[in-house]
C-alpha cells in the first residue's frame, strides 16, 4: 500500500502548496529568462574549454565523463522520473524525497566503485577507455555523479513549483563559476586538474543550492508537521522501494539497452578513430545542446502539466498539451539550429578555433539533433506518465538494433565493411536514429492520447525548410555586401541580426509558423491590449 497523509490533512496541505506554485506562464518566464542569462555563460565555456584543452584532451575528457555520466543515467533506470511524477501529483509527501536520497546514495556508490575498478585493473580499463588516461576516471566518474544528481534536484523543485527560485540559485552560481573559469584562462592555469576543480564546485554549490530551495520553499507545506524530515520507518520504505520497483523494473532493459548504445557507439569512435575525432564530435554535440538551452526551458514544465493531466484521467488536455506546444518549441530550437547548420563556419571558429577546423560538418549535422528533442521528451513523457514504460523499452530495443547497426557502417573502416566517417559518421548517426524513433514516439502516443500525428509531422518539415531558406538568404546577403567572410564575427552578427528580422516577420504575418490559429493570435493580442489598460 502506497504511504499517504489522511484525507483532510491531504487537502489542506495540497492547497497550502498548490497556493504558492506560480502559474506555468509565470514558471516558464523564469526558466526561459534563466536560460536566457546561461547561453552567454554556456558560450564562453564551451569557446574556452577546447582552445584550453585542445582536440585529443577535449576528446579524452569528453569520452570519460560521458561515460559515466551514461553509466550514472543507467542506475537511474527511470527513478528519477517516477519522483518527478509522483512528487507532482504529492507534492506535500517529503517522504518520497528521504527514500530518493537513498537511491541517489546507492547510485554514487556503484559509480565510484565503477570507476575505481577500472583505474585498478588496467587490463579492463584500458579496453573499455582505449588511448584515454585511467587517472581521469575517478574524476569523470564524481563529475558525472553531480551533473545527474544536479538535474534530479532541480526536476524536483520544477516538481513542487518552487521553479523561480531555482532557477534564480542556478543563474547566479553559473555566472560566477564562468567567471572563475575565465579568471584561470586569463591567468593560463586552466588545465584539465584545474577544469574539474572549477566543475566540482560550480555542480557542488549548485546542488546544496537546490536542496535548500527545496527545504525552504516546502517548509510549512511537508507532511509530519510542516518540515522535511530524512528518516524513514521500515513501512514506508518497503511501500516506497515497491513503488518505484514497479514503475522502474520495465525501464531497466530500456536502460540498460540506451546505456550500451550509447556507450557503444562512442567507444567505436574512439577506437576506430581516436581522441582527434571524439573531441571533433564533442564539439559538434556541445553547439547542438546549445541549441536546445531556449527550449530546454519549458519541457519539465510540459512533462510536469502531462502528469497532472493524466492522474485527473484528462487524455484530451494531454493531446492539446502535445499539439499546442509541441510545434512553437520545434520552430524555437529550429530557428537556432538552421541559423547554426548554414553559419557552422563562423561558429566553429568562435567556439573551437582553427584547430577544429575539421569539426565544421559534424557541427552542421548535429545543429540539427535538437529539433526533435523537444518532441521526443514530450511523446516519452507521455509514456511515462500513463505507466505505458513497456512500449519505450520495446522502442529501445528497437533503436538499439538500428542504431549500432547504423553506427558500425558509418564509423568501421572499409575493411570491415563501414564507411569510416569519423566524427562526421557519428553525428549523422545521432541525427537520422533520433527523427525515425521520436516520430515512433509520437505516432505510438497518438494512438492513445487525441494529438495530430500527421499535422505534427507536416509542420516539422516545411518550417525547417522555411528556416533554411531564411538563414541562407541572410548569409548571401551578408557575404554580397562585403561584410566579412565565412568566419568572420561581424558579419556572422549582422547575418544574425537579419536573420531574426526576417523570422520575426514571417511569425507576425504568418501565425501557423508558430502553431498558432488565427483565433489563438487574437486572443493573444485582446489579453495583451487588456492588460496595457488595465496598467494604464
């Protein structure tokens, strides 16, 4: 039987909290400005870390902590987004929060354990992190620890509501962790010791700051007299541990399957190609993640909507949920990611220099790889929240046949029948399996939740091509008035500058660019002019 508070105490609490949640217009401001504030930030890390390291440490320090960070999400197997879910629709029970310290506890554990069994016995060490020094492991393996636990204390705050002051503690800890980096650049001590320092402390006080967002925010509101409290009776954990078993235990093959792929798929990198190429594809995907920092913003706090919508057995808010936003979060990540694709030059001169220069086509590639992220984390988290989890193991297991098939025949030398792409064969990897699976995603969805498939599809297609064209025609227009050349920064900002004016435009005359109606503009504009007025 799953621990509750009695009915009355229920409903007094739920309110007492619902009470101080902020809407999800006023939530996603502040993730989106948050997000806003941390793209100079993310732009000046990742324009420092490659010109510090160079291509082959980039490439080793990207392949360890990726590493474990895959092995950190595997022992996750979907406990974390059953917290998430669960602490949305109980959002007084603290008790689920003292359980997950448990888990996170065991999921620490295994990974340092991990990590030092591979730096001890170099015979395994050496297979499994081929041409990479063993010392980083420990390191990796710590990093990749924070970053996981970072992002499962902030989903729990999105899942409280308490999203606007987390979002302030991780603005203000990025800007002076981005500041201390830059101090060890100017002062030429940024190394790869000195890098994780910094990356301890920055993922260190942002996780304390999380916490205690999470301890403040609900004080009042817990069960058990208002405070969170840690300890937990012998009922409640079993109750707890068969909760999350079961929602957990059909994820563990998806887990398991997603884990080796991945993992996979980066190890026939680095052994058929070595750390030159894996730093070429890091920086690829570090540009792509910069892409989708805008639309990253709002789906915690879709993914938190759908599971409410579900536990009120409301599948038609889920679907207008999916359609509704679905389409203005594909043209966001879109409009960055085709200005991206067709500037790649210019952008891999500000973030890698020429040493990178031969990153150029794995960046246009994987400029495209946030298109579909939003919609693949909205169509999953459907799964999720229905309990449907067979379906996305099945999937998996589906990807993971097609994928590695496609990643040994781009990435293998000619002499064992692949084409040897290099970083180049990885990305367009990356991107061709994430279209076919999120479109499974979405069309399995649809066939229990009363979202359109078809629209969905359609509108990817023509308004990529539209953004295409724009950010073609800025760029010609750029270079025909003698502004700079490919790489130049000047006019990679006046192409910018144009390029926005030209979307903006096609937003405001055409609405459905968006996934706006005619009759959902005017409403727009009515609350808009409402509002003016009511100020004045």
């Amino acid at each position: 039987m799953r621990p509750c508070l009695r009915e009355d105490e229920k409903v007094v609490t739920v309110q007492a909290m619902q009470g101080k949640t902020p809407t999800l217009a006023r939530r996603y401001l502040f993730k989106l400005l948050a997000n806003i504030a941390s793209v100079p930030v993310y732009l000046i890390m990742e324009a420092i870390l490659p010109r510090a390291l160079g291509p082959r440490l980039y490439g080793e320090y990207s392949f360890a902590t990726n590493l474990f960070y895959q092995l950190s999400g595997f022992l996750d197997m979907g406990t974390s987004t059953c917290l998430y879910n669960s602490l949305s629709r109980r959002q007084t029970e603290g008790s689920l929060i003292a359980f997950y310290m448990r888990v996170s506890a065991l999921v620490f554990g295994i990974t340092m354990a991990v990590a030092l069994f591979l730096f001890s016995c170099p015979t395994v060490g050496n297979a499994l992190m081929p041409d990479v020094p063993l010392w980083l492991t420990p390191f990796a393996a710590l990093w990749a620890f924070l970053t996981w636990w970072g992002r499962v204390l902030r989903s729990m705050n999105d899942a409280i509501g308490a999203t606007v002051p987390s979002e302030i503690v991780r603005s203000t800890i990025s800007l002076a962790a981005v500041g201390f980096l830059v101090l060890l650049f100017v002062c030429d001590v940024l190394n790869i010791a000195t890098l994780f320092v910094q990356q301890y402390l920055m993922l260190g006080l942002t996780a304390l700051g999380y916490w205690l967002v999470t301890v403040r925010c609900g004080r009042g509101s817990w069960e058990n007299g208002g405070n969170l409290v840690l300890s937990l009776s012998r009922e409640r954990r079993r109750a707890y541990t068969k909760e999350f078993f079961d929602y957990s235990n059909p994820l563990f093959v998806q887990a398991l399957l997603a884990f080796l792929m991945i993992a996979c798929e980066r190890w026939l990198l680095q052994f058929f190609n070595g750390s030159t190429e894996q730093g070429f594809f890091a920086l690829s995907q570090k540009v792509g993640m910069a892409c989708f920092l805008f639309v990253s913003a709002m789906t915690p706090l879709l993914m938190r909507e759908l599971s409410i919508a579900w536990g009120k057995k409301d599948v038609v808010a889920m679907g207008r949920l999916v359609d509704r936003f679905a389409p203005l979060l594909y043209v966001v990540a879109a409009y960055f990611s085709c200005f991206t694709l067709v500037e790649a030059a210019a952008v891999v001169e500000l973030f890698g220099g020429a040493e990178f220069a031969a990153a150029v086509l794995p960046v246009q590639i994987m400029a495209l790889y946030p298109l579909h992220q939003a919609y693949g984390q909205l169509a999953s988290s459907i799964f999720h929240a229905t309990g449907k989890t067979k379906i996305l193991r099945n999937i998996q297991m589906c990807e993971c046949v097609y994928g590695l098939s496609t990643a040994w025949i781009l990435l293998a030398p000619s002499t064992l029948y692949g084409l040897g792409l290099g970083a180049t064969g990885l990305a367009l990897k990356t991107v061709l399996v994430q279209i076919v699976t999120v479109n499974l995603y979405l069309f399995l969805a649809s066939r229990f939740v009363p979202l359109s498939f078809a629209k969905n599809v359609f509108h990817q297609i023509w308004s990529l091509v539209v953004l295409l064209g724009l950010a073609l025609v800025s760029r010609k227009l750029t270079m025909a008035l003698g502004i700079g050349d490919l790489q130049s920064f000047v006019r990679f900002l006046v192409s910018g500058v144009l390029y926005t004016g030209l979307v903006a435009g096609l937003a405001l005359v055409f609405p459905a660019f968006l996934g706006f109606t005619k009759q959902e503009v005017y409403e727009l504009k009515r609350r808009f002019l409402r509002r003016g007025a009511r100020k004045g």
